[in-house]
C-alpha cells in the first residue's frame, strides 16, 4: 500500500496570508490526524477527522481549520499567519481505531 | 503538570550497552502506549506498542509498562549508532485521544 502523502512538501508564506496544506490517507484509512511540530513544543495535536466529521480537537485558535473529504482526503487550512506558525505540519492516518499513527513526510512551513 | 512527561535529554549511550527511555502518565484511565521513533528531518515511526502491564519484547527493543506505577519505559539492547533519533512517547487517554510526550533524544556514541 502507498503511504501518506502530503502536498507540499515546502511553503514560504508572508504574515497575513493564508495557507491550505493537503494530506492524502493510506488506502481504507477512514481517520486523518494533524499536528505541529516546533522544536520548541515538540509535537501538538492540531485535530482529528474521522469520516468527514471533526471527532478531537486539539488547543489551537480557530485560525486553524480542517476538513475531510468523502474518500479520506484531508485538507488543513491556516488563515491570517503568525511568525510563529512556522513549523512542521504532520499528518497521520489511521483505520479508525485511534491506535498506530502512520506519518506522512510533512510540509514544512516558513512564515516571514 | 503535563500529561506525557518525558526527559528531553540528551541521553548519551555507549554503543553495545543498553539505552534505557522513560515516560511518566497522568490520566490512570489510560490503555494504550506507543513508543515512536524519529530521525532527525523525518517523520515519527511506530517501534512499540503496549497495552497490559509487565514487558514486551520485540527484537532488541522492549516495552515495559507498569499501570500502577503510570510508566512506561522502553530499553533498547546492543544500542547501534544507527538507533540515535528522538524517541517519542504518546498515551491513548480515557478520552481517546492520544497525548504525546516531547521526546528524548537519544545519542549512540561508537
């Protein structure tokens, strides 16, 4: 089976602007998991959809917002950036029963 | 207090000897128990899971876990250069949400 992917790989954006980043599961993997790594926080669960519903949140602003998709695709959105949300961006998918994490590679985020 | 508290290290072992990581819980309603691996620039790999108390072996790696205690610790054997990488805790809470702890990092010196 292919592995997660996620598009895209590397991002440049200014303060202010906007940024949807892309994850596509393992094949029959209904949950998509997002999360930030700093090397300052380590990693930090952004949320989790499951089916196309939003089924755990973690304790980030709502500038941070995700979705699914009918065939488990999920998108992650970032609105009005921060310096401080440049980071690691990782996406897990999972069977549906919240246990072993499988990562995608990760798009790395640098906000000027 | 955080929820997965790992030391953040770095923790420096001889290679050949036995690496020893530790993670502390504090939701006692917790059940499930991985432990991760992350190589510098890559994402985090599954090494281990638990889920009942005492130990499990897999290789040169075991997981112990000790419910009453609210740790779980992984050891790992004949410690290879190639084991050095930030060894990531994460805990499934009664909520079901899995927590993580920050990682420690973990150095092999030939």
């Amino acid at each position: 089976k292919a592995g997660v992917t996620q598009t895209p790989r590397y991002l440049i954006k200014t303060r202010g602007q906007q940024v949807t980043l892309s994850c596509s599961p393992i094949s029959g993997h209904r949950s998509v998991s997002w999360y930030q790594q700093t090397p300052g926080q380590g990693l930090q669960f952004l949320f989790e959809y499951f089916s196309e519903t939003q089924r755990n949140k973690g304790n980030f602003p709502g500038r941070f917002s995700g979705r699914q998709f009918s065939n488990s695709r999920s998108e992650m959105n970032v609105s009005t950036l921060e310096l401080g949300d440049s980071a690691l961006y990782l996406c897990a998918s999972n069977p549906g029963n919240q246990e072993t994490q499988y990562f995608g590679p990760g798009t790395r985020l640098l906000v000027l | 207090q955080k929820e997965v508290e790992q030391n953040s290290g770095p923790l420096s072992v001889p290679e050949g000897a036995i690496a020893s990581l530790n993670c502390t819980y504090s939701d006692r309603g917790s059940q499930s128990f991985f432990w991760y691996r992350q190589y510098s620039g890559k994402s985090p790999e599954l090494i281990m899971s638990i889920y009942s108390n005492g130990d499990k072996e897999d290789g040169r790696f075991t997981a112990q876990l000790n419910k009453a205690s609210q740790y779980v610790s992984l050891l790992i054997r004949d410690s290879q250069p190639s084991d050095s990488a930030t060894y990531l805790c994460a805990v499934n809470n009664s909520n079901y949400q899995l927590i993580w702890g920050a990682g420690t990092k973990l150095i092999i010196k030939p």
